[in-house]
C-alpha cells in the first residue's frame, strides 16, 4: 500500500468517509541568512524531500476537526467561528491558526476534516510548523477556491504562527515551504517577497550538503528568538532607519561605533552587527553561486556560525561540536541553521568525504556523551503541491 493510500483509508477509518484529496508541502534548510528575515533581510533556503501530508475534506457546519498520526491523543474538534489568538490546542494550534487566518482575512472556509502526518523532524530547525501551515493553507485554498498564490499562502501561514500561535517569526520559512522548487534554492527578498530560483546542483560539482540533526529540541516560543527580534528592532530605531535591512554592510562599522557612542546595550550592537553581516553573505554566496564557484561558499558558511554563535549567540555546544568536528574532518563549511538553541547544522563537503566526515561528527558526539545525531544529505526538492485525489 502506497503512503497515500494508508493516509486515505486512516482517514476514511476516522472520519467515515474519503478525503477529497492528499497534499504535501516540506520542511526546509537555510543554507545562509539567518534572523534576517524579520530585518526586511535576504535568505536563501532550500525545501527537504521531508514534508507534512494532509488528507483533507470540506465541511460546511462550521466544525473543524483535526488529527495526527504523528502525536498521541484523538481528534481536536473545533468551531471556525469560535477560533481566537493564544487559545492553546498544541499541534493542532498550527493548523487551525491557517483556518482562523483565512477566515479573519474574509475567506470562506466553513470547516473541514484534516488527517496529518509528516516526517519534518520536529524540534529540529527544520520549519516543522511551517509545513503544517502551508499544507493545511494550500488544502483550504484548493477545496474552497480561494484563488491565493504560495506566496499569499505563505503569508497566510506566517500570520498564523505571529498571531494565533504566538511565535514572532519571520516569513522564510513558510516561503521555503509554498514556494521552493525541485533542484534550486530559493533566493528571497523579504520585503516584498521577490525570488528567484538558483540552481543548486551539488552533485554536479561532486559535492554534498549534510544536515546534522543534534536531537537537542527548541522552541521559539520560549522568549529568546522575540527577545532577539526587539533588539533588532531597538537597533534599527536607534540608527533611525525603519529596519536593519537599510543599513548597507559598507556602512556597518560606523553604525555599530555610533550605537557604541550612544551608550547602546551591547546586546543590540552585537545583532545589528549578525544582520547587516549576514545579509551580506547571503549575497556573497548568490555570487559564488553564479560563478559556479561552490566550494568558495564554504568558509562563508563558517563566518555564518561564528556570528550566529558569538553575536547572535543562539548556537550550543552540540551545534558547535558539529561544525568543529567537520571542520576538522575536512568539511568545507559548516554552521547552525534555524532558529538555534538546539535543532540541526548543515556542512557542505566533498561527495567522496561525506560518510567520512559524518563518522567523525558522530564519534564526537559518542565522545562527548551526547544523543547520537541524525545526519542525511539535504537534497533540494520540491514545495508544496497537492498529490491528487484521495486513492
């Protein structure tokens, strides 16, 4: 039995009757630009062939009614017209902010039924939430006829995670999820969602990107990435500039000297300092990438973690470990992906040296008396996208 057609009859087992149709959408890495998306900044992210799947069904009563194969317990049952920010649900939250989203921007959804299941690695930076909003947004928007676009869903899903979640990211990842393409990362401009799909065909160059999962889990809702967020912000207002995306690289020294001078907190300084370099390698590693110059983008991947590590300061010592321990074992680059504290580090290295490097990545762990981590290649895939009807 394909996996389509077990999450059909799981469905059709739960609810009574066949789902209307399947949809995926993926988790995703970002191979550069970090915290940078809610600076107005530029990411460059690439989909996982790991996705979240909905088996979905409309309904017209107002219920809405929710399940995971993934977490423990029965089905959520809710009111669409009962749905308001901060009210909780657990998982579930993620997929019925999506339908409060879209009802609250004068969408008609009237309810439905909706079987979920997913192989994002939860926890792991990998943008598990966020598959969960862009898979339930593109069911809602096919079924009802919206007429929205991936980026429109995409923003949807953000909106969903800020308000009714509660998390203040930014849009990448939800981006990533609607709109990345097979075999291409995804350049985006965050302040008016321009992209453009760069081809990233590390097999042609005889090379690999490694995600390495710590098994350490985060969470954003705990308070450091908001806090991070209005420092940002903080930065920005004290340089009288609307975000720190107006900032140009050319002029970061003498802003940070002037936040300096002006009695700044040091935190504030130390992540305009990220953002505005961060930003900057985001652009360094689209030229390379248009040069055909991959392996040039290694050490910029490593001034990435530095930053991420030393002003940002959201990495931990596994996430260390993994970028030191490749390094080491003649990785060309590597740093943290994601929001940090925790989840998953990417390490770009030579296709011959990839189980190499992953051994020594996972003998430091054993050293260390760390969780063995989880290490696979990050294989640029496709976004979201129904898969057809429901058999």
């Amino acid at each position: 039995m394909t996996e389509n057609a077990e999450l059909t009859a799981s469905f059709t087992e739960l609810y009574g009757a066949a789902p209307e149709g399947i949809w995926a959408a993926p988790g995703r890495v970002n191979l550069i630009g970090e915290y940078t998306d809610f600076n107005d900044g530029f990411v460059m992210p690439l989909a996982l062939p790991h996705t979240a799947r909905a088996a979905v069904a409309r309904r017209t009563d107002g219920v809405l009614r929710l399940h995971s194969t993934d977490v423990p317990g029965g089905v959520v049952s809710l009111r669409v017209d009962e749905l308001a920010p901060h009210s909780g649900h657990g998982w579930a939250a993620y997929p019925a902010g999506v339908v409060w989203a879209l009802r609250d921007a004068g969408h008609p959804v009237t309810g439905a039924d909706i079987q979920l299941t997913s192989t994002v690695p939860v926890g792991a930076g990998l943008s598990s939430s966020a598959a969960l909003e862009v898979v339930t947004a593109l069911a809602l928007n096919d079924l009802f006829a919206l007429g929205l676009s991936a980026p429109e869903l995409a923003v949807l899903g953000q909106r969903a995670e800020n308000a009714f979640v509660g998390v203040p990211c930014g849009v990448m990842d939800q981006m990533a999820s609607a709109c990345c393409t097979e075999g291409h990362a995804l350049y985006l401009d965050t302040r008016d969602l321009t992209q453009r799909q760069v081809p990233f065909d590390l097999a042609a160059h005889g090379l690999q990107l490694l995600v390495v999962d710590t098994r350490v889990k985060h969470s954003l809702g705990d308070g450091a990435y908001a806090e991070r967020r209005a420092g940002c912000e903080a930065g920005a207002r004290a340089l009288g500039i609307g975000t720190l995306r107006d900032l140009p690289y050319e002029g970061l020294d003498a802003a940070l000297d002037a936040l300096a001078a002006a009695g700044e907190d040091e935190s504030v300084v130390r992540y305009v300092r990220h953002v505005v370099s961060d930003n900057h390698r985001v652009e360094q590693v689209i030229a390379l990438l248009d040069a055909g110059e991959v392996r040039a983008a290694g050490p910029v991947l490593n001034e990435g973690h530095v930053s991420l590590r030393d002003d940002l300061r959201v990495s931990c010592p596994e996430l260390d470990l993994v970028v030191a321990s490749a390094n080491a074992a003649g990785a060309l680059g590597a740093r943290m992906t994601g929001g940090g504290f925790g989840g998953s580090a990417i390490v770009l290295v030579e296709e011959e040296a990839a189980d190499a490097v992953a051994k020594s990545v996972t003998e430091a762990f054993t050293s260390a008396g760390f969780a063995t981590p989880g290490v696979f290649p990050a294989v640029p895939s496709a976004g979201a996208r129904r898969l057809g009807p429901a058999a």
